[in-house]
C-alpha cells in the first residue's frame, strides 16, 4: 500500500500519509523497515 501510495502521490509525503491514515514519522519508519526509502527519492 505505501509503494502504490507513493506512486500514485509522486512522493507528496504529507498526502502519502494522509490517505493511509498515518503520521509522516510513522510513514518514514515503515518505508525505512520495508526499504523502500529509494522508491521515493527515484
């Protein structure tokens, strides 16, 4: 769900965080467990 979010987002992590109902800390904290902190750089 965050891979998809980030896409359909363009890495807007405010918005990223709000459709998924998480804080930004917690959003960067679960991409950096999944590694997924390239996805929204690239």
């Amino acid at each position: 769900m965050i891979r998809l979010a980030l896409h359909r987002y363009r890495g807007q992590m405010s918005e990223v965080a709000r459709k998924l109902g998480i804080g930004r800390s917690t959003l960067y904290r679960k991409m950096k467990d999944f590694g997924l902190e390239e996805e929204a750089t690239g």
